[in-house]
C-alpha cells in the first residue's frame, strides 16, 4: 500500500465505517454518478446570535448533520477551549414557512474522553450514523511544552449523542505534518469536511488543501493537486488513493505579500449519489468566494505507489461547479458546512449552509442559507 500505512486507536470499539480519507476531495469503491440538471433556490437567510448558556459561548460551527428521526441539527464547534469545552449543539429549523424558517438552540453536549493538550482538538466535520453515534474530525493541531513545538496528528473520532467517546482513529502517517521534512498537511488545512454515504458504509474525510509533499497552495494562476484515500472497513487499511485537482484561487493578491488561501471546506454525500463539495477561496484585500461542486465518486486512477503528485500521467476525479454564492444576494462568510433538510411539499430536497464566525462578532457572523433543490 505505498507509504500509506494504518493509524493507531484507542477506544472501546472498533469502527463499523469504511473511510476515505480525502485531501481534498472525494471518492468511493465504486463508481457513484454526478448529478445533472440541479437548480438550487434560495429561499431564505438566518443570522444566529453569539448566545452564552451554560458556560459556553455560541460560535466556531464548522459542520452540521441532520437527525431526520428526531429533526434536530447537530452542529460541531471548533472551539479549542477559549470560548467553552470541546462540543456540539442541537439546533431546532422550524420550516413550516420555507420563506421565513426559525432557528433556536436547543443546548450544547460536551465532546469528552480526548484530553486538548494531548490531541489538540480542533474538531470541523460531523455525521450522524445510523447506530446514532455522532463522527467527528479533528485538524489536531501544535503543542509547545518548554519552547519545543510538537506537531499533533489529524484524527477522526466516533461518539454518542451524549458526547461519550466510543472509538478514535488518527489518520495514516502520510498526512501528519513534518514541516523540516516538508511532509503532511500545511496548517490550518487538514480534515475540514466530512460526509457519511447514503447507505453509511463509508465516512468521506476531506482535507482543506494539499500535503506538502505534492506540491503548493493554490494560487490565482494554478489550482493544486489533493489526494483522496480509500479505506476498506473490513481491516481498516487504505485501499487506494486518487488525485483531485483544487480550483485556482478566485482573485489576484493586493500586494505579494497579502494572504491568499483556497480549500475544501465540507462534504455532503446526495441522495442520488455522487458527493456535493464546498470550496471557500479567501484573499486579503479582495474578499471571499464560495463555490459548490458535484463530484463522482469511483473515478480517477489509483496513485497509492505515488509519493508525490509533482509528476504527471494519471487521472484525477471528476467534479463540476453547479452553484457560486457570488451570483446570489447572500452575505458570502467563512461558510464551512453542508447539510440537508426534509423535503417541501412540491418535492424538493432542502439544504443548509452554515458560516463559522471564528468567534470574530462585529466582523463576522453565523449564517443559515437555505435552499431547496
């Protein structure tokens, strides 16, 4: 299997998923279709207010899944511990008006088990299985003890609705960052997204931006290679890892030295197969730019013997832009999540996109754009 070997884990189970790792984006064992002819319709904005309850401040959302049974949303926080404990919280959408929907906060639950210090928990996607257990992904992150800098791995953990930790698996070696040997994820760039399949079989973890190992950050004039990796649930080893081409950033830089960044932000797996993907392009001095994708799942060639992806003469995935929320009259925000809805009356499948607001209010905000679809 290449360089791509198994990560560790502790728990009191071992996972029932497959999962693909995707840095970037996604794919599945088989080939699953893209969609075509979607339309989406904006039907309404919300703004969450930064509530206090319980010791904990509203903000950092970074994923969403819906609980169809009991149709409550579970939306994870990547607070790290400035602003409350590492959680999740259960989120009522009344959409008895799809026009003029209503949000409340229902509560939050305490993500235990995982010490921050130890794991760095830095959590940005969440699924909700069918045994009712909630996956999580961490970017984990860097802990300096006595001026030495220690780089924590990226990680993907399972646990009950009552915030009980039930498994947790860090990712394969290849993915964790060794900055003096320009190897793994860049900061700030590892599991952003996370999807479950329809038939929950597979958990798709997507990666922000590209391993150092193949190659740069987008730019305004390249996009940038990102891999996905396929992990069997039978034996938990990778499979297979396939390319995926990031789009170029959606602006030139001010000054050569303003910042510029271009990522995989969320994954939604589509009741008639294929992946919808979230790409957020952010440049200082020229905004943000936020783009969905429908991607096929099962396509591109297998480039596990690949250590890096600098050399041509493979087929990455396929995907497709079906909807730039630059064309709408929505505010365009830090938006990090994806999840559906019931569907109305007329038929149509209803979608949410949520903003994290970085804790950052006055400047930013938590946003609710629903569509139907």
């Amino acid at each position: 299997m290449g360089t791509c070997g198994r990560g560790g884990g502790v728990g009191t189970r071992a996972p029932r998923w497959a999962i693909l790792l995707l840095v970037g984006w996604g794919c599945a064992t088989s080939p699953q279709p893209v969609e075509r002819g979607l339309s989406f319709e904006h039907l309404a904005t919300l703004e969450l207010p930064a509530v206090e309850r319980g010791g904990a401040t509203l903000g950092g959302l970074s994923g969403m899944t819906w609980d169809r049974e009991r149709d409550v949303y579970y939306a994870v926080s990547d607070d790290g511990g400035a602003h409350g404990p590492p959680r999740f919280y259960t989120l009522s959408l009344d959409l008895e008006n799809p026009q003029e929907p209503s949000v409340s906060v229902v509560g939050w639950t305490e993500l235990r088990g995982l010490d921050p210090t130890e794991h760095g928990l830095d959590f940005e996607g969440i699924a909700l299985t069918s045994d009712d257990t909630l996956l999580v992904t961490s970017e984990g992150g860097r802990r300096v003890i006595d001026g030495v800098a220690t780089e924590l791995p990226p990680f993907l953990g399972e646990w009950s609705l009552d915030g009980t930790l039930l498994h947790y698996s860090r990712l394969p070696d290849r993915f964790s960052a060794r900055p003096g040997l320009e190897r793994g994820m860049r900061p700030n760039q590892g599991p952003e997204a996370l999807a479950l399949s329809r038939d929950g079989g597979v958990a798709f973890v997507g990666f922000e931006g590209p391993i150092r190992q193949d190659g740069a950050d987008p730019t305004a004039m390249a996009g940038a290679w990102s891999r996905v990796v396929e992990v069997a649930s039978t034996d938990g080893l990778p499979t297979a890892e396939r390319a995926y081409r990031l789009d170029p950033v959606h602006a030139e830089k001010p000054t050569p030295d303003s910042f510029s960044v271009r990522g995989l932000v969320e994954l939604l797996a589509l009741p008639g197969g294929g992946l919808l993907a979230m790409e957020r392009s952010y440049v200082a001095g020229r905004g943000t730019a936020v783009q969905l994708y429908l991607v096929a799942t099962g396509t591109g060639d297998d480039i596990t013997d690949r250590d890096s992806l600098l050399v041509g003469g493979f087929r990455p995935l396929r995907k497709e832009m079906v909807l730039d929320l630059s064309s709408l009259d929505v505010p365009i925000d830090n938006y990090e999540a994806l999840a559906l809805g019931p569907r109305l009356a007329d038929g149509r499948q209803t979608l949410w996109i949520l903003s994290d607001d970085n804790f950052n209010r006055g400047v930013q905000s938590t946003w609710l754009i629903l569509f139907a679809f």
